[in-house]
C-alpha cells in the first residue's frame, strides 16, 4: 500500500458509540409540521445537530432566532454565514405560541450573531423572553447567547428580561480560540458570563459548553473549565466536535466517553453546579434535566 503524502492526514473512523439509531415517532412529523407552519428555525436543523432526531420525537427543540443567517463564519459551525435579513416583528409571538403548543416547561433560545446590528440582537432576545413567558406562566427560560461584542447595554437588555439561565459557550480552549471561532475571544466569552454573575448573582445560572476533539491537550482542558469558575460559571457541557462538512474544521480526536466521565468528575470537583458530559452532548441537549433551577 503506497503511504499518504505526510501533509495529508486520514480521517479518523467514527467510533462505535457515535453511530446513533434513528428513533421513529409520529412525534418527530408533528414538530416538524408544528416548526414549519409557525415559520420558526431551529438550531437542530440550521446547525445540523445529531440529536435533532431524537429530540423532535419527544417534542422539543431549541428555537433559533435573529433568522438562520450568521454574520460570523466558526470554523465549526453550520450555520449559514450571509448578509442577515431584517429582523421579524413577530417571531417573538411566533416562538411563544411555540412552546405553549408544544407544552414545554423548559425551553431554550439561541440565535444567530448579528453583528449588523447595534444591539447584536439584545432587544429582540428581550422581546422573546417576555411573550414567552407571558404565554406560558412558570416556564423555565434558558437563553443561548452570542458574545454581543461584550457590550454592556446589550447583556443588560437581555437580563431585563429575566431569564433563568444565560448560556453562553467558551467553545475551545484559548490557544485553539483564533482558529474555530472567527471574531470571537477566548477572554470576551468569559468577561460576558462574568458580567452576568456580577449584575444577577444567585437570582440566575451561568451554564457554558466546550466541543473536545479539535486537537486540545487534557491541561487546557481542565485551564478552561478553572477559567470558567473563577468566572463564576455555574453549569458546564462537554460534547464531541462532530464535522458538518468538509468545508469546517477536521476531526482530530473522537474522545471516549471514559475521557468524558472523567472531565465531568474533575467539574463537579472545581464546584460546577451541574455538569453533562460525554460524546453526544451538547449545549441544549436534555437541558431540561438540570433541575436546578427551581431554587432561582
């Protein structure tokens, strides 16, 4: 067999406990007859999440707003990177019939960045969360930010609104940060998860996420999640890097999930309120299993 050129390097095979069984529910169509007519995105689809199968068919999803098109290009992420449309006036009314249809007592909402704009969307993630909850009383309200650039004005938009849980991802570790984050800094991520402690302290959580397999040594890792705490970070995901396409950042390593069971131990160690980590995880993934809320 004739050897790869040295800068060619193979893919690495997907490991056994990725290969995932596709469920089959009437439950699955339903949502997706219920997202489609509402005319709502989602970062299930936009961001080609692997458990979006599973998580329609329970009737759940992470409602995206701000449009499906992104004014940053990650090495890492799927979503369409173009000049955004103007925001819809009614998408906030559109997301809250949403979850009431969907009776969902937990929901999450991300968006794209949108730079364009000088709130970075602020207002309207703050017009989201009020018809939310004015449609559904008592529902637990986690949003998914982007950095907004670090302004105050806009982290302060979306904390009038009074979320429950204010998500923002670090992502990777600093030294990979400039290649799978375009626009984006390692210390802004964490100065936004850190103004939103100072200003709401135990009235809210801080939850944050980090992809594994894009090429981090086992010491940044555990930098990054003291990084987190010393930000006073509450809950924390990790999650395999999966490669939408070839156009994004390789697969370096598939991380077995031993790997994964030990991060979580030394997280919960560091005082991280609730931890989820293993290959499947991701950001939103089974957020409604955090219970923690409930004290807020």
């Amino acid at each position: 067999m004739t050897p790869l050129p040295a800068e060619i390097k193979p893919r690495p095979r997907i490991p056994e406990w990725l290969r995932l069984k596709l469920p089959t529910s009437n439950t699955f169509s339903q949502t997706r007859a219920l997202l489609d007519g509402l005319r709502l995105h989602t970062v299930c689809e936009s961001a080609k999440c692997p458990n979006h199968w599973e998580c329609w068919s329970k009737g759940t999803a992470t409602f995206m707003i701000a449009g499906d098109r992104c004014t940053r290009a990650c090495g890492f992420c799927a979503v369409s990177t173009a000049k955004p449309l103007a925001l819809e006036i009614d998408e906030p009314q559109r997301v809250a019939e949403a979850t009431r249809r969907m009776k969902l007592k937990h929901v999450v909402i991300t968006a794209v960045a949108r730079d364009d704009l000088d709130d970075g969307g602020a207002e309207h993630f703050r017009r989201t969360i009020e018809e939310v909850r004015a449609l559904n009383p008592g529902i637990v309200i986690e949003v998914l930010t982007p950095d907004f650039l670090d302004k105050d004005s806009a982290i302060d938009m979306v904390l009038a609104a009074e979320p429950n849980i204010f998500n923002h991802n670090l992502e990777t570790v600093r030294r990979l940060t400039p290649e799978v984050r375009f626009r984006a800094t390692y210390d802004r991520s964490l100065s936004v998860l850190s103004k939103v402690k100072s200003r709401r302290g135990e009235q809210i959580y801080t939850k944050s996420g980090m992809m594994l397999g894009l090429g981090e040594r086992e010491e940044e890792v555990i930098e990054a999640m003291e990084d987190l705490r010393a930000a006073r970070c509450d809950i924390l995901t990790l999650g395999q890097y999966l490669q939408p396409s070839l156009k994004h950042l390789p697969v370096v390593e598939y991380v077995h999930p031993d790997k994964f069971a030990e991060f979580g131990a030394h997280a919960q160690a560091m005082g991280f309120v609730h931890v989820a980590s293993g290959p499947m995880v991701r950001s939103s993934y089974h957020a409604d299993e955090f219970q923690g809320e409930l004290r807020v």
